[in-house]
C-alpha cells in the first residue's frame, strides 16, 4: 500500500487525546487518524447529500427521520 505523508499538529491536549484513543484501540496512531479523517468525510457527504435532497423534495419530517434511524439501528453492523 503506497501512503501519503502528511504532518499535522494539534494543539497539546487534543494531540494527547488522539494518542490515547489510538492506544487504547490497540491500533497505529496514523491508521487511527486515517479512519476518523474517512468518517468525517462520510459525515460531510451524508449532510451535503440531504441538503441537496432537502432543496429538491422538501425537509425530512420527524416521522420520516425517526423510521430512518428505527431501520439503521436494526441493520446488522
């Protein structure tokens, strides 16, 4: 696997949290970082997709969203 070098800095209390939460996963920090970086993308992407959706057929109601969530927490993970 070929792999992008990037340098990042965090200021000293969120940088020890990061380490942590890596070490405590029992995984590499830069794999830790990694997947929390392809998560915020996702999540970045969900919100643009319902915004769109939202402009095109309206705003989600609260019934619609509560089945939503109703049917995500019944899938298996």
């Amino acid at each position: 696997m070929t792999a992008d070098k990037l340098n990042v800095c965090f200021p000293p209390e969120l940088g020890a949290a990061v380490r942590d939460a890596a070490a405590q996963a029992g995984r590499p920090l830069s794999s830790w970082l990694a997947e929390a970086a392809a998560r915020k993308l996702r999540a970045e992407a969900l919100a643009q997709f319902l915004d769109d959706w939202e402009a095109e057929h309206g705003v989600l109601e609260a019934a619609e969203i509560a089945r939503a969530e109703q049917e995500l927490a019944s899938e298996p993970q």
